[in-house]
C-alpha cells in the first residue's frame, strides 16, 4: 500500500508540473489544472488497489450511521442511506409512529436548515 500511495504521488506530481509549466495550454475540459492532475492521482489508487475502495464504503456508512446518530437518529443499514437522499417528508406522531392511523400536525420543522445541510442545485 505505501508503494501505491507513493506511485500515486508522483502521478499526480508529474501531471500536476505537464500541465502548469511544460503544457499549461493543455486541453483539460472545465476541469481546473489541479483537479485535472488530482484525477490521475486517484486513479492511480482506484486501478492499484481496489482494495482501498472496499474499506472506503464500509468505512463512510458506518460514518454516515454515526453521525445520524449523533443527531437521534437510528439507522438499520446502508441502503436506507442511498433510499433517504429521495425523501421529501416525514410525518410523526409524539412517539414517533403512526399509532393511531389519524394523525395530527403537531409541529413543521425545516430540517435542512435545522441541521444545516447543503443543497445541491441539480
């Protein structure tokens, strides 16, 4: 692993001194010069060692759980953080079931500014 962070290293090296001082007319698409070097460097990681990416994803759930929880809120698995990204409302009685089948508006609480999360413009 220490090999491949190195190699990796010097990809990004390399690309980052072809595109800033030998080639800095160098067709990059929008993506700025850094950002354009910084993808080979990553690269270089993900085609080495797809190892690193089976760490990542479980490593960044249980960060993803981690932090929900830290907010009181429990969550049973991976998916359901892949699913919650598409909801729009939730709707809670006190308990925080639907118990009765008819519930009430109690309180409308904004949880994007609430728990400050950013929005994407798609």
């Amino acid at each position: 692993m220490p090999t491949i962070v190195f190699l990796s290293a010097l990809t990004f090296a390399f690309w980052f001194y072809y595109v800033y001082y030998v080639n800095p007319d160098l067709y990059t698409g929008k993506q700025h010069h850094f950002v354009f070097a910084f993808n080979f460097g990553i690269s270089t990681v993900v085609v080495a060692c797809p190892c690193a990416l089976g760490l990542a994803t479980p490593t960044a759930v249980m960060v993803g759980t981690g932090m929900a929880a830290s907010f009181g809120v429990l969550i049973k698995g991976g998916d359901i953080l892949e699913r919650v990204n598409h909801i729009t409302m939730i709707v809670f009685d006190k308990t925080g079931t639907l118990t009765e089948g008819e519930p009430q508006v109690k309180e409308v609480i904004d949880v994007v500014q609430k728990f400050k999360i950013p929005v994407s413009q798609e």
